[in-house]
C-alpha cells in the first residue's frame, strides 16, 4: 500500500502538518509501505485559488516548505519507502 499525502493544506499549519506525519508513522493502524509526499499547489479554476487570490489561503515560502520535508524524512520508519 502506498499512502499519498498532501502538506500545506488551508486551515493546517506547519507544526499540526507534523503532528499529521508523526501520527501517520506512529500509529500501527497506518503501516504503508510506502508514501509519496505531493505539495499543495495553487491551480486556476479552484476553490483553493480562489481562496488565494482572496488572501485566504497562503503557502508556505520555499524554506518553511523544505524544514518541513526535512522534518518528515527523519520521522520516516525503516520499513517506508518515499517515492
């Protein structure tokens, strides 16, 4: 089972993004085999654009984004692979 998860979603911010990573990694309920990590992107025609263009919805600068893959790669146990 490969997992797909999405960070920097609106209303969520960089710590409950790791507690969502911990959580995932921690709880025996989830024991994927793998995992793929998309960022959220803003796309013309949807509802999280029109969020953004309204200033209701921002994402996180470059750095913020890559602290954050960081910390979630070190939180990786040994039997996930990460596409």
């Amino acid at each position: 089972i490969v997992v797909h998860m999405m960070p920097d979603l609106p209303n969520v911010d960089f710590e409950r993004d790791v507690e969502q990573f911990k959580e995932f990694f921690e709880n025996p309920a989830f024991r994927a085999d793998g995992l793929k990590i998309y960022p959220t992107l803003v796309i013309r025609g949807t509802g999280l654009y029109e969020l953004w263009k309204t200033g209701r919805y921002r994402s996180y600068p470059p750095s913020t984004l890559v602290d954050l893959i960081a910390k979630i790669l070190a939180l990786v146990p040994p039997w996930t692979r990460v596409y």
